[in-house]
C-alpha cells in the first residue's frame, strides 16, 4: 500500500515537473514575450521591442513591428529582423484577426527591419512586398546578405533560419496604395537615415510609421546617412496630417517624437560644426557636444554612439564645406 502510494506520488511529481518544463520552453520560444501588442488607432497595432541591438537574449527582435488590419486583409509594417520574429508577429495577428496577410511594406535596408518578411511569404506565397527602389537594389547586390550575416554573428546563431526575402515591388514618393478601407502613403527621401528610406503615412488612421528616420529613447546609427537629409525629412514629417509617430525604435508617441529627434541631430549637427570652426579636432568636439545634450543622455546606447555620431557629423560638415 505504502509502496503503491508512493509510486502515484512520484507519478504526480513527475506529470507536474514535464507541464513546468513544456511551460517554460513555450516562454523561452516566444521571441515576443513581454512586449505588448499595442492598438495606438482604430486600425493599428504597434509591438514595442528593446531598445539595444541585436544579441543573443533578444535572438534579433530589436523594432517596433506594426499591422493594420483592413476590413478583409491584414497590412505589415517593418516586421522584424529575423523569420522568428515574423512568425511572432504572424501569431500575434492571429490573435486579433483572421484576415489574410496582403501587403508588407519595409522602411529601408537595415536588416532588423524586414528580415522578418520571409514568414509572410510563407503564410502567404502571393503577399505583396513594398520598398524603396534603391532599398530593392542594395539588399539584391550584396546588403541582405552582410545582414544575414551580422544577425547571425551578433545573436549567436539565433537568426539561422532566417533567408533573406527581398522587397519586388518598388515605391515611388507619395505613391498611396489601396487596401480595403485604408491608404497607404509612401514618402521617400533620397537620403536620411539611409539612401533607401520610406516613411508610410496610414491616411485614415493619421499614424506615420518613420522606420529609422526617428528615433525616441535610443541613440541612432547614422553611418549610411545624412544629417541634413534626416532633419530635412523630419521637417517634411511635421507638416503631415499625423497624430501619431511610431518611431523605427522606442516608444510612440505624437509629433514630440518627430521634434525631439530633430533637436537630438541638431545638437550634435550644430555643436560639431561650431567647435570645428574653433579649429578642434573630433576628438576635442565629443566634451563639447556632451556638455549640450543633457536632455538625451539617458538614452539607450547613447555613450557608446555619441562618439561616432560626432566623427560621422565632422566627415559631413567637411563633406559640405567642398
């Protein structure tokens, strides 16, 4: 009796310890747990991911992936830097509609935003993919592959299923695109962040997706791009009939975003072309420039990035002066 009593015992333990684990393993899977599928308009949802780069613990996930879904289909915006991130967003979606997904559109060639797009197509063969054009011809001549590459290195293999699916259907600027009950609007810059930016205004929703046109709460990159173009592009953005921003990383937020991103550039922009007029070096400037950009030193990456912000800002001014 005793022995029988036991072994049910241990039976129990055992049924416990495997519905823990399987618990556990679901978590860990889900590359989206613990950021929020955020409905910010009558048509649109936002996930808020982190805000530091990719790594093994976020496996990739490091964008603010968006969808808007129309009376029959479902539109994607920006869906993320890996294919698990994409079937993350997929499942997500599901949990708010049955709609299929029709259309995605991608703001530029940084692979943390778009990579994500090889999980649509594998829901969907005929989902139609948007882009810049000249986003379309960098990732086909070699950019989608230094992505796949460096996700790869920098989330330790996480990324590996991940293949490159790149944009086919090339943007113009102020093209709108229809679907159902919602317009899309593509603005297209020649260079901001990047040279392959679009930003997409949702009409009726009075949403503006930026991609990394704007930041909030995180230092940017701006190797491959302008500060000039960027400030000139947040100008742009400004005057559009928008309610709310959702930036490339961070939070949304309304047209304070578009503002504190341009004062964020500006700053730096400003500081290091006044103190390269007082005939000092980059590395003399950095002091300089930390010493105005009080309101923003709490953002994420922003001493490691102020650094290189400042050289990338003196090779511009530079740039500018011939």
């Amino acid at each position: 009796m005793k022995k029988t009593y036991y072994s049910k015992l241990g039976a129990i333990l055992i049924s416990f310890l495997i519905i823990l684990s399987a618990s556990a393993k679901d978590q860990s899977t889900d590359i989206l747990s613990g950021y929020e599928t955020k409905k910010i308009a009558e048509h649109t949802w936002f996930i808020p991911g982190p805000l530091e780069g990719p790594n093994p613990k976020n496996r990739g996930f490091m964008n603010n992936p968006a969808f808007v879904i129309t009376e029959k289909s479902v539109i994607v915006l920006d869906p993320g830097g890996t294919v698990e991130t994409g079937r993350a967003v997929l499942k997500r979606i599901r949990q708010q509609t049955k709609n299929p997904i029709t259309h995605v559109f991608n703001t530029h060639v940084h692979g943390d935003h778009w990579l994500g797009n090889q999980a649509f197509v594998e829901a969907n063969k005929d989902v139609k993919i948007y882009a810049h054009p000249k986003m379309i011809e960098l990732a086909t001549d070699g950019e989608a592959q230094v992505w796949i590459d460096m996700m790869m290195d920098r989330t330790k293999g996480a990324s590996k299923e991940t293949i490159a699916t790149i944009p086919t259907e090339a943007l113009k600027d102020q093209q709108e695109i229809k679907i159902d009950n919602i317009t899309i609007k593509a603005h297209l810059n020649e260079k901001a962040h990047t040279l392959t930016d679009a930003m997409y205004e949702i009409v009726e929703d009075k949403v503006l997706i930026t991609g990394d046109n704007a930041f909030n709460n995180r230092a940017p990159r701006l190797d491959d791009g302008s500060y000039i173009g960027n400030m000139a592009v947040l100008d742009k953005a400004l005057k559009l009939p928008i309610e709310i921003v959702i930036p490339g990383h961070g939070p949304a937020r309304g047209k304070e975003v578009l503002e504190n991103f341009k004062e964020f550039l500006s700053l730096v922009y400003n500081t290091t072309k006044k103190q390269m007029e007082n005939d000092l070096e980059a590395h003399e400037i950095k002091p300089k420039v930390i010493e105005v950009m009080g309101k923003f030193k709490d953002w994420t990456n922003y001493e490691g990035a102020i650094g290189k912000l400042v050289s990338v800002a003196a090779l511009e001014i530079e740039e500018n002066d011939f």
